[in-house]
C-alpha cells in the first residue's frame, strides 16, 4: 500500500502548491511565489466549482504532487463527457517515483466515476521528458494545440 494520500486541494495547500508549479524551467518564469494574491482568487473560484478538481498527493504531511482535472459536459462524441489534466507537476525528490503515475491513475478513475468517455491533456511542446511520460500511459499525442495570449 502506498504511503501517498491523494485528496481535494484545500486553502492551506495553495503555498506548495505554487512552489511546485514554479519548479522546472517554465515555472519559473511565469510563477510568482512571494505573492499568493491572485493564487487564492483563483483557488477560490475553482473550489466553487464542482467539475474543478485540484488535487495534492500528500505524504507525510508534506506535499509533493499536484495536478488539475476539468469535467467538460459537451455535445461532441454523442454528448460525451470528457476531462481535461493539467499542472501535472511532481516535488523534485519525488520524481521517478511513480508518484506521476499514481497521480495520473487517480484522474483517470476520478474521470471515470464523473461518467467521461475521454481524458485528454495538454503538454508544453519543449516537455519532451513528459511527453515519454505520458505516452508510456497509453496517452497518444493525436493532436496539434494552439494559444492565444489575452
């Protein structure tokens, strides 16, 4: 049995939370760790919401994973419901754990009992590492994203 606790991001988590997203390269240069400010806001709006899960993976009291998973109700694929992974991001002792991986499994069950037909997610294109990842879970790389910067 695992000693991880995979659970519902609560207020308190928002601190590690942001640390780990403004760990690795990309992170760090749209991260802002020394203001919370505008984290808190958006937390609170996504705990609001009930198709917004923020998920920590806690060991020790201590949290060293994260990741973000949308329920998308939709009329596309017969009105299938899908789900959408995002910050997926792993403390930097914790790697190469398998904790990605549990982190991982634990969206694809909660996906699952929230009915979707499909999860996809979304991979900066310089995350090559992560790209193996993903594939490595059955995940195929079946299409091209785009951004628009508002």
């Amino acid at each position: 049995m695992s000693d991880i606790e995979i659970r519902r991001a609560t207020a308190d988590d928002i601190p590690a939370i942001v640390a780990l997203l403004a760990d690795d390269e990309l992170g760090a240069l749209r991260e802002t760790p020394d203001d919370l400010t505008p984290y808190r806001t958006a937390f609170d709006r996504l705990a609001k919401d009930p198709n917004q899960y923020v998920a920590v993976a806690v060991r020790e009291g201590q949290v060293i994973g994260t990741l973000q998973l949308t329920i998308i109700p939709g009329l596309s694929r017969r009105g299938a419901t899908r789900s959408i992974i995002e910050g997926v991001r792993i403390h930097a002792d914790a790697r190469g754990s398998g904790l990605g991986t549990e982190l991982i499994e634990w969206a694809i069950a909660t996906s699952r009992t929230e009915g979707c037909r499909l999860v996809q997610l979304t991979s900066d294109a310089v995350r090559v590492d992560a790209h193996r990842f993903y594939e490595r879970l059955g995940f195929e790389a079946s299409h091209l994203g785009f951004k628009y910067q508002l």
